[in-house]
C-alpha cells in the first residue's frame, strides 16, 4: 500500500495538483460531481427551520467539551468500564498501532475486518499490520475499491471519489473476478456484497471508527450507510474501536444535536442508515476503546488553532472547496485532506505539511458550511503567518511575499508595476503566460484593462 | 509515567477556561421540513422513509402485517420474527452463534419508536434476538405503534431518557442498508438488507376496506 504522502506522493500540495490537473474532462467531473453533494448539503440543510441553532448549539458543545476534555476522558473510561469495555491509551501512532496488534496476537488472529476510520488511516494501521503478517480487508466499499486499487483514500466520507466507475469495473475484475469491461455500479455493488460477506462471516476481530464517545454513559456512536460496522462487530469475537481524543461528547442527548447535522452536512441525507449504540459487549466476547492523542493535547494548547479539534469529520468543508474540487483529494498528501485537513495536519508536521494551508483561495465557503462553526479560513489564513514566521513556508512564495511587500510599500512602484503589467499582458503575454507562472496553469486569463481603477477614478471622479 | 497519565496532564494543562454548556431546550420547535402536530408526525414519517428508500404501512393490527409480508416476500426463505403475533416465522431465540443467521431471508421486529425528521426506527438489542439479526437479513421489517412517532432528535433522545431502557447496543435504523461509493450511484442493499419496511400500527383503524 502506498503511503500517503511523505516520497510516494513525490511533491506538494501544487505539484500533485498539477498532476491531476492534466486531464481536463476528469477535472471538470470531479468537480462537478462534489459540487452535487454540496447542493444535496445545501437543500437538506434548508429543510431544518432551526439550522443556525444547531450549528451554534453544536459548536459550543464542543467548545465546551475543548475546556473539560481532560475530566470527560476519565468520565467516559470510567463509565466504559463500568460496562464491561476495555480502554486504552495510546500517546501516538505507533502505541495505538502496538495496542491494536497485541490485541490481535492475543486472540491468535490474523485476518481482520475493519469498517471506516481516518484515524487508522491517520496511523497507517493497514501497512503497519499487513508487515505483520496481519490481513486487513477494509469493509467500506469506497475504502474496499482504493484498498485493492493500492492508494489511500481521497475523501473521508466519500473514499474512491476521484475514481471512474470504469477503473472500479477493472479493479473487481482483477481481484474480484467480475467480468471484464462491466462498470455497472449495481452489478459491481453486489459483487462487494458477496466478496465482503464471506469476508464478514470469517473474521474474528472487527476494527471500526467512533462518530461519537458519550462521557456520561461510555457508549460510543458509529454511523454508516452500508451498515459494515454492524456487520463486523456483531459477527466478531474481538471488537476494536480506536477514538481520536476530541471524539468526545459530554452527554447522550447532545447526540440529538450532532446527529441531526453529520449527515445533512455530509451527503444531505437527514440521518445515516444506521446510527449504532454501542456500550456494552456481547456476553462472552471482548470489546476494546482506543483513545488516542497523537498530537492533540498539544494541539488542544494553540489557542490560535484548536478549534479545529471541533472538527466532526462530515467532510462539508472538502465538498464545498474550489481548491478541493479542482485538484483531488490525494494532492494534500495527508489522510485528512481539504481545508479542514489544511489546518489539522500542520500540527503533527510543519515541515511536511507547510504547502497545505496554502492550498486554498481563502473564499471562506468551508466556514460557512461547516456545521460547528469551525473557523477554518481563517486558521488558514494564520497558519501561513505562523509558517512564514517559523521558516516553513515555500521559498518561491517566500521571494514572490518578499516583493509583494515591497511593491506595496511603495506607491510609485506599485503605479508602475500595474502599468507594466498591464503593458506586458497586452503587448507581450508570453513574458507572463509561461511555464513559470502557476496564475495561468489550467486558467484562462481575463482581458486586460486598458487602465487601471486608479487612473480611472482620477478621470471620472469629477 | 504512562500514556495515560501523560495524555491526561497535557490535555489538562492545555485546556482552555471552562465553558459551559448551552441549553437545548430551544432546539428542535421544527422538525426537518415536517409538520410537528400529532396526526401529521406519521405521515412525515412515512413521506421521509419513503424518500430515503424504505417502505411504510400504515396497518390496523398484526394479521394486517403478516399478509402484506406474505404479497411482498412470497419466496424470500428463512423468516425470523421477533413479533409472537405475527403467527409465522421461526420462533426465535436461543442460537449459539450469530453466524446462524447468515441465511435469514427477513427478520421481522419490534421497534421502540420512529422518527419523522428522518425516518428513522429506534431499537434496542434485547428486541433484535440477535444483534446482528438486522444487519445480516436479507430484508428487514419493523413494526411500531402508530402513535410513537417522534418529531425529531432531541424529542428521540427525550423519550429514550424516559423510557430507561437498558442497554448493551442500540440503533436507529433509518432505510435499506445503501451505498453510493461507485460515482455517487445509489444502490439499496450494500452489506445489510436489501429493503427495510416499516409498519405502523394504528389500533383504532377499520380493516373494513381491505377486505
């Protein structure tokens, strides 16, 4: 399986986009088909009278939850463990990766079903077992398509988004068997039934995510369409659920709230399909939280930054992003990709993740639509500060600041440098529509002014 | 120190001032596009449920509900109900392992309550026989009382408080098991039932003009 990021994704955030960017129709349909789900957003989201409240409701929830994680932690482990659940903790990727492989050893298990969750992803769960001679069968079906298509995820709530139903119809052929050359989304959908189904009733040990840890009960919330989850914990002997820190929610009736905008802002359905309690295991069988940090309680200190921890993964944010949509998930070479995953990822990495918070236009559209009124433009828009201020930033856009700023200290130079402009992009556009200047990458420029608003003013102001 | 004393110490000393928690009472005044008033909660019900897939009946008892299965499913195979008065299907209960009902061509139950906002059933495991009889079927009916259909999330949650039900697992199930990971196509039936059918009981209706 191919890393996300890091050498396999060979570039940044600009460079990948480019890549993607070659071909057009491709482009245009990716786009297309996100700004769909945005409207499918938009409409069920206009359905609910109360909307704002909720998303002002939700948001401080979780900042309330922000200020007593700590106390809602032992809470929800206490209460976990009053219902007979096992919880662990784990400091970062590798521990929770340990954890969930000393699991597995102690169960003598070797093969495993594993329904969605971006925090595996976020820890290369499926590389690191698979080097351990553990067999990770991924039971989400966009998950499924990109597992045996060997790439990461491009979309957290919609994984195999970027692909064409043509290349899935070639991939089940290949691993699954499925005719050649049969793309038909039905056919192929019950071809992963029955390929998974075996799958279900085989496996021992089922990993899924967690939507929702409620403090006061030790229950946790999974939500799914395909119903995947439920398939494999209720099947399995060992269920593993592994929980970024943040997922915490103080009470039960808070899930009234989240629930009600996860979805809508998801897909625009009004709810999943299955939207599963669970808080105790089965009798005989073992259930186990894996809380895991990996760079949140430090995050947790940024003022500036936290409330990205927020964050309820729906993925609005992705769907909604010009930037996104035009340059596919797998360019932010992180397992949270989009303007969310632009300010979550600088915090784990600076250096390896410097390029991302660039990766936007700065439209605001993804904190409009973003159903705890996360700040996310505007963290993106700090994030660059801070990265230009520690030495992190891209050194072509470190020179291009140096002379915006320059240019823009000085009024004559800036009337010249406009009147150049304006001179070279009429008289002689090669000088500017070239290979080094990125404006003019998949772009076609505007006409240009004959005049700047300047002059104009100064001519008509009387 | 362990992880766990570590995590807990940074996410305590780097937690921002306490900030209360708001009130919810405000919440939920409209359901999602229903209309909130008694009679008219059932029909959102049925409109949503409908909308998202599944299929809904009102229904005047269980003899009711037992011949629309017998027209919808004539050849669906193993029946399992978890309803004694629906009079067919296996008398459920007491299997050693789940994986006995990997052939179970529909699982007829009894559900808690349904909610109009998004056509979703509550139900808890001890109606489920097994908890994974709801997922593993090929097909999926629930029967609830016409008059237990809630608003919306908050009333759900509400009612769940003040029913203190206990509980190892719970789900809503809102519509047939679906998928639309292959270029945004919908297709009902990815791992879980193929159709999800949910029956409201209304005791104070005529079956007079079914016959």
């Amino acid at each position: 399986m191919k890393q996300n990021g890091g050498k396999a994704g060979k570039g940044d955030h600009a460079a990948l986009a480019d890549a993607f960017n070659k071909d057009e129709a491709r482009v245009n349909w990716h786009d297309e088909t996100l700004w769909w789900i945005r409207q499918k957003r938009d409409k069920a989201a206009h359905g609910v009278a109360d909307w704002e409240l909720l998303r002002e409701t939700a948001s401080r929830i979780k900042e309330n939850v922000l200020s007593g994680l700590g106390g809602y932690l032992e809470q929800f482990e206490a209460a976990a463990a009053a219902n007979g659940v096992t919880v662990h903790w784990a400091a970062d990727a590798a521990e929770h990766n340990a954890i969930v492989l000393g699991l597995l050893r102690r169960h003598g298990v070797d093969k495993m079903v594993k329904s969605k969750s971006m925090l595996t992803e976020e820890c290369h769960l499926n590389e690191f077992l698979q080097e351990q001679g553990i067999e990770v069968v991924d039971t989400d079906l966009g998950e499924r398509v990109v597992q045996l298509a060997e790439e990461p995820p491009s979309h957290i709530v919609l994984p195999c988004i970027h692909k064409k139903k043509e290349e899935i119809g070639e991939i089940f052929h290949e691993h699954l068997g499925t005719p050649a050359g049969n793309a038909d989304p039905q056919f192929l959908t019950h071809a992963a039934r029955l390929h998974l189904r075996e799958k279900f009733l085989t496996r021992r040990a089922a990993l899924t995510g967690i939507n929702f840890a409620v403090a006061e009960t030790g229950e946790f919330v999974v939500c799914t369409n395909e119903g995947n989850a439920d398939m494999g914990a209720h099947l399995a002997d060992v269920h593993i659920a592994c929980m970024g820190i943040e997922k915490i929610i103080p009470r039960r009736e808070h899930l009234g709230v989240f629930l009600r905008l996860l979805t809508r802002s998801a897909t625009g359905q009004p709810i999943t399909t299955y939207s599963s309690h669970f808080k105790k295991p089965r009798p005989g069988k073992e259930m186990h939280i894996v809380l895991v940090d990996n760079g949140r309680s430090v995050h947790l200190g940024r003022k500036e930054f936290r409330n990205s921890l927020k964050c309820i993964r729906c993925a609005a944010c992705f769907n909604t992003c010009p930037v996104y949509r035009r340059s596919g998930g797998h360019s932010y070479h992180t397992a949270v990709a989009g303007p969310i995953g632009s300010i979550l990822a600088p915090n784990l990495d600076r250096e390896k993740y410097a390029d991302l918070p660039f990766a936007s236009t700065l439209c605001g559209s993804c904190s409009n639509v973003c159903p705890v009124k996360i700040d996310i433009h505007d963290q993106l828009y700090k994030w660059r500060q801070v990265l230009v201020q520690s030495g992190h930033a891209p050194v072509a856009k470190k020179a291009a600041m140096k002379t915006m700023t320059w240019v823009l200290s000085n009024p004559s130079v800036y009337h010249t440098a406009g009147k150049a402009g304006r001179w070279f992009m009429l008289n002689a556009p090669f000088t500017v529509n070239n290979g080094m200047n990125p404006w003019y990458k998949q772009r076609d420029m505007p006409p240009v002014p004959k005049e700047s608003f300047g002059e104009w003013y100064k001519k008509n102001k009387k | 120190m362990s992880s766990r004393e570590n995590i807990l110490k940074t996410v305590k000393g780097n937690q921002p001032e306490w900030r209360e928690l708001p009130e919810l009472k405000a919440l939920g005044a409209a359901a999602g596009g229903v209309d909130l008033s008694g009679e008219a909660l059932a029909d959102g019900f049925v409109k949503v449920l409908e909308a998202i897939g599944g299929a809904a009946y009102v229904v005047s008892g269980y003899d009711r509900v037992g011949t629309i299965l017998r027209e919808l499913f004539p050849r669906v195979g193993r029946v399992v109900s978890g309803c004694p008065e629906l009079g067919f299907g296996e008398a459920a209960g007491g299997y050693a392992d789940p994986h006995e009902l990997e052939d179970v061509g529909l699982a007829v139950l009894s559900a808690h309550f349904g909610v109009a906002e998004n056509g979703a059933c509550w139900i808890t495991e001890d109606r489920m026989i097994e908890r994974a009889l709801p997922f593993i079927a090929q097909n999926l009916a629930l029967v609830i009382r016409k008059k237990d259909v809630v608003a919306n999330m908050h009333a759900a949650y509400e009612k769940i408080e003040a029913m203190g039900l206990g509980y190892g697992f719970a789900t809503f199930i809102a519509g047939p098991s679906k998928t639309a990971d292959i270029e945004q196509s919908l297709v009902l039936g990815a791992h879980g039932p193929k159709s999800m059918t949910v029956f409201l009981v209304d005791e104070e209706m005529s079956d007079a003009g079914f016959y």
